[in-house]
C-alpha cells in the first residue's frame, strides 16, 4: 500500500489475527 506505516500496522495485525484464527480453528 501507499499509505505510510499505519496501513502496513493495520495489514500486519490482520495478517496476524487470520493466522491466530487458522491455528485454533
């Protein structure tokens, strides 16, 4: 993205909680 870091933060933690998700799932 070209949003600056608070679009890369925002992307990451969703990145993040998929995974959490996948791996309780």
């Amino acid at each position: 993205h070209v949003g600056g870091d608070e679009c890369n933060i925002n992307e990451h933690r969703s990145l993040v909680a998929i995974f959490v998700f996948t791996e309780f799932f």
